[in-house]
C-alpha cells in the first residue's frame, strides 16, 4: 500500500513561479515622480452640513505634502510676513550679541577647577578668621528717605569690619571646605531672606581670606572656593536687578541695553556699586566688584570697558605676588564672561604681572618660604593654574602677532621658564610648531632651578604631537630633545618626557627611530622594575606606536617592540595592551595574511588573552576576547598550502581551547577549508587531497565533544556531517550523524540564552527539522539496513521525555511524515554531486518502499495516539490545531486514492470542527484550495474528498 503521491517537482516549481506581466512605457513604475493636479476648493458657510468642492482634474487627489514643494509650507508663510527691517536689525544684534560671547572651543573654568582642588592639597592645619559685627545697625523702614537707607548700611558694614573676630583653628582641608560651603549655603539663605547686607558682610569676609598665604600649597584650591562665592553673589545680584527691570507695559529683552533699563533698577545697581566702593580693604573691594562687574550693563555701554582697566590698576596695590596673579586670574575670567572682546585688558594683566614676576625671587617672598619650609621647586607650581588661565584668555582667537611679543617679553625677562611653559600651554601648537626652534634655543637658556627643562619639553611635545614643525627642522628638534629626556634620572620624570615625544617620533619618522626611542625606555624602566609604577604611560606609548603603525610587518620588525610588550607584568595590564594590538589589526588589516613575523607574534598576544580566562572572567569578557582571536584567526590564509593552513588551525585549537567561540570559529574553518579543497581540486580526488579531507573531517570530529553548550556540539555534528558528505566521506558523515542522534537524549529541558534560562523544546525541533532535510540525500549504509539513520533517530524521538503540555513532539512526527514521503520519490528533489542518494541507490524498489511504508504507519500511528490523550476539555483546542495540520500534511503529501488515507483525512477534518475550536476562516480557505487543485491533472479524486468535508456552522 503506498501512502505517499509521486511528485512531479519540476512542474510544481513551474506552478509556482510568479507570472510575468509586459509593461509598457509610460505606465506606472514605483520610482516615477507622483503628479498633483491642485484643486480649489469652495468656501462655505460653517452653518452649513455639506460642503461642495471643484476641482481641475477629478481623477487625482490633493496630496497633503505637495503644498512644501511651492514654499506653502507654515515656516514659509510665517517667513514671508516677518518685517524685513526688523530681520535685518535682528541680525546685526546677533552678530554683535556673537562677538561678546566665547565659543565652545574656549575651555570654562568649570572644568579646570576639580583638577585644581585635586592638584593643590594640604595635611597641614588651616584656619578662617572671621569679622562678626554686633548687628546693631539694622535698615531703615518703608518710609525712611534713600539717602538715610544709604548711610545706616554704610554704618553697619563699618560696624562689621570693626566688630568682634573669631577664629577657627586647626581645621583640615575637609573641614575647610565644608566651613566654606556653609558660607556659601548662608550667603543664599540671607539673601533669600532679604538680608541683603548680610550677605555682602559674608562675601566681603570671604575675600579677605584671599589674602591669606598662611598654607601657602593650599591656595590655589582656596581661591576656587571663595571665588564660588563670590560668582554666587555677583548671580544672585544681577539676577535681583534684572527682575527690577519691569514696569508695567514690558519686560527687559535678553540683550538690552542702558535706555531700556528702568530709574529703579539703575538707583539699586548704583547703590551696590557705592557699598562696595565704601569697603576698605583693597583685596575684597577688589573681588566684590569684579564679582558684579556685569551689573555695569544696567548702568553704561561703556561701563565694563572702563571698569576693565581701573580694576587691572587696583591689583597693582596687592604685594605678594601669588595673590595677585589670581587676581589677575579672576579678573581674566568674569572679564571672558562678561567681554571677551576687550582684548586690551587681558593683555594690560599679563604685562603687569611680568613687571611683577621678579618679586618671586624677592627676600620678601623668600623668607616666607624659609618660614614655612617651602622650596622653591613647590613653590613656582602653584602659579600654574592662574597663569594658564590668563594665558587661555589672552591667546583666544588671538593673531600669531600676540605670540612673538609674548616671546620677546619672556626673553627680556631671562627666558623664565614658568612663563615658557605657559605660553607654549595657552598658545595655538600651530604657532609653537612654527617656532619649535625658537622655544628650544630659549628652553636652553632657561634657568633649571624651580621649574626644570624637561617639562618644557614635555610641554613642547604635546604641541608637536597636534601640529607638525617645518619638515627641515623636525630631526633636529628630536635630537635636541632627546638629549635632554635621556639624561633624566628620576623614572617618573623620564616616563613622562618619553610618552609625549614617542608620538612625533612615530608620526615623523620610520621604524630605525621608533626602535632606538623603545629601546631608550627599556634601559631607563627595567632597572629596579620602575615600570611597575609607570603602566599608564607605557600603555600610552603602546597606543601611540600602533597608532601609526598599521602595517604589523613592519611593526612586529621593530626590534624593541616585543621586548616593550615584556614590560607589562601585571596580567590584566598586560591583556589591555594585548586587547589594544588585536582591536588595531582587525579595524586595520586589510588583506589576509601568511607572514610568520605577524602569525608569531599574534598568536603570542592571543596567548596571553586566552590564559587570562578563568573561572571568575565575566561572560562579556569572554565574548570580547573570543572576538579578537577570531577576528585574527580569519586573516589567517596559506593560499592553496592547505596543509599548512590546517596545522595553523591545529596550533591554535591548543592555545584556545578555554573559549568556547574560538573553538567554534576553528571548527567552521577547517570545514571551509575542506570546501575549499574540493572547490579547487574540481574532482581530481587524488589519494592525498582524499586524506586531507579526512584530517580536516577528524579534526571538527575530535574537536566538538570538547564544546559545552549541547545545541552548538548538535548544530556542529550536523554541519560538519554535511560538510563530509559533500566531500565524499560518506562513513565519517554517518559517524557524525550518529554522534548527533546520540547526543539528542542529553538535551535539557532548560538552556540558558543570554543569562535566562528558557524552554529547550523549540531549538530541538528546528534542529531536527534541519537534520531531516539532511537525512534525505544520505544513502544507506550497506551494512546496517533500510533507512537506518531514520529509524534510530525515531527510535531516540520516542524515548526523549517530552513535555505533558507540548505538541513538539508531533510536530516533529509531522515532520518526519514529510520526509518519508520525500523519500519515497523515484527522484528526488535534490542532490549532492557524485553522492548517490537512496533513489539511485534502490531506483524504486518495492521492498525500499514497503519499508517506508511501514515507517509511515509508525510514526502516524503515534500522532493518532497523541490525538486521542488531547480528547480533555482543557486540550480541545490544541487537538483541532494539530488534527487540521495533520489534515494539510496528509493533503499535500499523501496519496488520498488509498482508501484508507482518504478515509482518515475526513475523520481528521471531523474532529478539527468537532469541539467548535476550529478557525471557520482557515477552514473556508482549505476547503477552497481543495477544490482548487481538484481540476488539476490526476487530481480528479480530490473531488470526492471535497464534497466529504463538511463545514459546520456555529449557531
């Protein structure tokens, strides 16, 4: 009895193919521009329920996006009714707002300030002297005159400056800061509370801290926390008389100026300006007004640009020479803010500061040194941050001009070198580029003592590193400062020169200098292993070497290269330099790659990557190690030396075994390669290729038992099984398809897929529905029987223990339904070249077909009997899905002239429809494609079967 219908694939595929229909020219084509045809519409009255359009073309439609291609668009119709004039005056207040505002390209205080208190820190005690008044003088009210108001807040700042003094000792730097920030928290309480003379008193008592050097190395990091006072106060003033600006027909524009500002707001802002002009000390008279300098734009267009060079003036009177270049600084700064435009001022503060700079060698200023048992060397750096800082201002957007009368000025002072360093910090590097040789010949006659050479040269290259030197000079300069560099002794000092200058070294010159500077840095870090305290600037240098080093040929020829990488002892240093190599190469590699000088050393740094893994190694940094291996592994080519090429995948199965992906990606290797083999070989299968292939099938074979994860070991076997049989290898591909159906027992119920565990059902049926399109072209084995493959897969199939609320099971039955049918096939639909499937094997041979016949009736057997367990009021549902699949399946695979087929197709219908779960649609469609395929040829007995299926109606 035959239950599967012959197939006539070639004509089935015809059916199927999509009919071809000519167009001509001129019809619709996707791609052809869309034609609108406008149409009017008529108003009508809103009372009206109709409305009543014409239009030019009946046939098209008004498309809604159309209006933007003739400028309709509601941008452009506001555009159109803006005034002219009014936009043209717009626009000459915003270039002119442009001018006083600095770019993004200017760095702001914000981000210098948390390195300066990290930088500038103290363990030595510290204290605040504070003036507390007697709080007797207190406002005037409502109904006092102004000049009254005026002169009672006069009496009580006098009264605060000579009142009682308290001071806090022995605090640390933690406890200062916090002391301070109180302050800050009590000047926005007070003002809050309307006490504005309170907080002025806060202010001005917080400014006279400024002039206190008492710990002298803490005072860059005390003058960034008066100063966030003093920018609090001078906010919360402006932001008081900008709201004043209001009367009762408008509110005062973003950008306005003096005649839009109301008497109210003018009589306040001078009232501030007259306090703080009462206060008696010059440092914070000084600092409180250039804390509100910008309250001068109420008062005056000129006001800030004539208040700029009286306060440069009033630092003149600060002696000690550090307090007055951060006076300096913070003028610079609220000047940038407020005018940045006013480039005299800037310029006028660094002039007077080099008038100035001579007192740092002073007696004055060297005994306080003495006192406080400071040396000079500690001393000049705490200058830094106030010079840079002017420095940033003055060369903003400045001409080149700027730059050589900066250096005229250093050198008529005896080429300072804290100046030096400043200006080559603040300046453009394309400007100090331009003059390296000019720097260097004025570094060389620096004087060492306070502020050595080698950090001007350090300062120098991290210019050359951003813009290039005039290509006749750039040998010299290396030479000029390496002479230099390589003197040094202290190896923090020597490691931090070397980091910068190995990047010129690098952009401008070939592997011979490279070489000579790696090997410099070993001779100066391996002695008394200094490198352990230097792997951040070594792990710089590595970057900047195969930065600009992409050809690894070439790299790996640097002689010192390897020898540098042996620096790095500390593992996870040493894998992050690794990690950086490999990342280069694979972005960088363009063609694959034989050369045994790069093959030695990756496959070195892939060692150490892989030797890293251990138990407590996260999964995401497996995933990115296995990703550079592989990524190195597929660059890897021999050419045509496919032996070669094998024992590489050999080698590296032993250095890789801990990573499971890299495993993986060698396995699919060597059965590309066997591919490959036979691709080229093109059927000369000579003894030897003959043997190659079996070392690349034996090696995947040994290789996959040694995977963890069980679908990747199935999926592999099967792979690889398919990879043997195209190979002629038709024992070892049984060998692997036995592994596979052996293994299928041992899949979990629950796998883990990215760190969740999930049901295993769905991944075994697709692997098995995969597998069965294999088994079809696998002939039998002469020794072991009809369908053997088949038969033991079904028999692991009926053991596995599946789910009690699974139907993967059947479906997998299905599936093999459809096997057996395509097997039964006097030809079948595909094939491997020069491998004879079962078709040609048995040619239709009845006991070849009485076999599959009775595998047939097994396996439907069991799906009827699965049907029967679903007759639950819970399971109806899931019996109809599966008894109308099992239907389609019998409908399009079996031959329904056996009676007994036909008659268990109508019963499966039946029970689909039986409980009322059926889909009527589905049904419908079914039973209409039924009839369908009725008219076509042989298929006349389908009418029958139509007319036996009923379709029930649900009442």
């Amino acid at each position: 009895m035959r239950h599967s219908r012959s197939r006539n694939y070639k004509a089935e595929f015809a059916s199927c193919r999509l009919e071809a229909v000519p167009l001509e020219f001129g019809d619709y084509h996707p791609l052809k521009p869309i034609t609108v045809t406008e149409s009017k519409t008529k108003k009508v009255s809103r009372k009206g329920s109709t409305s009543s359009t014409s239009s030019s073309s009946s046939s098209s439609v008004l498309d809604p996006l159309s209006s933007v291609l003739d400028g309709t668009d509601p941008l452009s119709m506001f555009a159109a009714t803006v005034d002219p004039a009014a936009t043209d005056s717009s626009r000459k207040r915003r270039d002119r707002d442009e001018n006083s505002i600095v770019g993004s390209d200017f760095e702001p205080w914000a981000n210098k300030r948390g390195e300066i208190l990290a930088r500038y820190t103290t363990t030595e005690k510290l204290s605040i002297n504070l003036f507390m008044g007697s709080e007797k003088g207190k406002a005037g009210t409502a109904t006092s005159a102004m000049s009254e108001k005026v002169r009672t807040r006069l009496e009580e700042l006098d009264d605060f400056e000579e009142g009682s003094q308290k001071e806090l000792l022995n605090l640390t730097q933690q406890d200062y800061v916090n002391r301070i920030e109180e302050l800050n928290q009590s000047l926005k309480d007070a003002w809050a509370s309307d006490q504005k003379v309170k907080a002025l008193k806060i202010v001005i008592q917080c400014s006279k801290l400024l002039s206190d050097t008492g710990v002298i190395q803490f005072y860059p990091s005390k003058f960034v926390l008066i100063t966030d006072i003093l920018d609090t106060f001078g906010k919360l003033v402006y932001e008081r008389i900008f709201s004043m600006c209001v009367d009762n027909r408008s509110v005062l524009p973003g950008h306005f100026s003096p005649e839009n500002v109301n008497d109210t707001a003018k009589e306040t802002c001078l009232n501030w300006f007259f306090k703080i002009a009462s206060i008696r000390e010059l440092i914070p008279r000084f600092y409180v007004e250039a804390s509100i300098l910008k309250c001068n734009k109420f008062l005056s267009k000129t006001g800030i640009s004539e208040c700029l060079p009286r306060l440069t003036c009033m630092i003149r009177g600060i002696g000690d020479p550090l307090v007055s270049v951060y006076a300096r600084a913070y003028l610079c700064r609220v000047g940038m803010e407020v005018a940045p435009h006013l480039k005299e001022s800037l310029n006028k503060n660094f002039f007077d500061f080099l008038l100035t700079f001579k007192q740092i060698h002073g007696d004055t200023v060297q005994n306080q040194l003495v006192v406080q048992g400071v040396e000079l060397l500690s001393y000049l750096p705490l200058y830094s941050p106030a010079m840079d800082w002017i420095f940033q201002c003055i060369s903003y957007h400045a001409p080149e001009t700027l730059l050589t009368e900066m250096m005229d000025r250093c050198k008529k002072l005896g080429n300072n070198a804290l100046l030096l360093n400043s200006v080559m910090s603040a300046f453009r590097a394309e400007f100090i580029a331009t003059r390296s040789m000019d720097f260097i010949g004025m570094i060389k006659e620096c004087d060492e003592s306070g502020f050595p050479k080698h950090l001007l040269f350090r300062s120098l290259g991290l210019n050359l590193a951003l813009a290039d030197p005039p290509e006749g000079d750039r040998l010299q300069i290396l030479n000029e400062a390496w002479k230099v560099i390589t003197k040094l002794k202290n190896p923090q000092d020597y490691i931090n020169c070397a980091e910068v200058w190995v990047e010129y070294t690098c952009k401008h010159f070939t592997k011979r200098e490279v070489n000579t500077v790696l090997a410099d840095v070993i001779k100066h870090m391996t002695p008394d292993r200094a490198f352990e305290d230097s792997y951040p600037q070594l792990h710089s240098i590595i970057k900047k070497v195969i930065a600009h080093f992409h050809d690894f040929s070439v790299l790996f020829s640097v002689e010192k290269f390897l020898p540098f990488l042996d620096m790095f002892q500390k593992e996870s240093v040493r894998v992050e330099v690794c990690k950086c190599i490999m990342e280069v190469f694979i972005k960088h590699q363009q063609e694959p790659t034989k050369d045994p000088v790069i093959l030695n050393a990756l496959l070195h740094v892939c060692k150490t990557m892989h030797d890293s893994v251990n138990a407590l190694t996260l999964e995401d940094e497996k995933r990115m190690l296995a990703y550079l291996i592989n990524g190195f592994i597929k660059m890897v080519s021999f050419g045509r030396d496919f032996e070669q090429q094998l024992s590489f995948y050999v080698e590296a199965r032993s250095m890789f075994c801990n990573l499971e992906p890299v495993l993986v990606q060698l396995i699919h290797s060597v059965n590309r390669l066997a591919m490959e083999t036979r691709k080229v070989m093109k059927g000369n299968h000579s003894r030897k290729t003959a043997a190659f292939v079996r070392a690349c099938v034996a090696y995947c074979f040994i290789t996959v038992p040694s995977l963890v994860g069980i679908f990747t070991r199935l999926n592999l076997y099967l792979h690889s099984g398919q990879v043997a049989l195209a190979n002629q290898c038709l024992s070892q591909a049984d060998a692997f398809f036995k592994a596979a159906i052996s293994l299928i027992p041992e899949v979990p119920k629950m796998i883990n897929i990215d760190g969740k565990m999930r049901p295993s059902e769905s991944f075994l049926l697709e692997f098995l529905c995969n597998f069965f399109s294999t088994l079809l072209i696998v002939p039998d084995h002469p020794e072991h029987g009809v369908l053997f493959l088949v038969r033991e897969l079904l028999n692991v199939i009926q053991d596995y223990t599946w789910e009690d609320s699974s139907d993967d099971k059947i479906r997998i039955y299905t599936c093999v339904l459809h096997l057996l049918s395509a097997m039964s096939q006097e030809t079948y639909l595909y094939h491997i070249d020069k491998v004879d499937s079962n078709d040609s094997l048995y040619g239709g041979d009845s006991k070849f077909l009485a076999e599959n016949n009775k595998l047939c009736e097994t396996v439907m057997a069991q799906i009827l009997e699965h049907l029967k367990t679903l007759a639950k009021d819970e399971a109806l549902k899931r019996q109809s899905s599966l008894g109308l699949s099992f239907f389609n399946s019998i409908l399009a695979h079996g031959d329904l002239r056996n009676n007994r087929l036909n008659q268990l197709s109508v019963n499966l219908w039946h029970l689909a429809q039986r409980h009322g779960c059926a889909d009527t649609r589905t049904m419908v469609k079914t039973l209409e494609y039924i009839k369908k395929r009725s008219k076509q040829p042989d298929m006349g007995h389908l009418t029958e079967l139509a007319l036996r299926l009923p379709l029930q109606t649900r009442t």
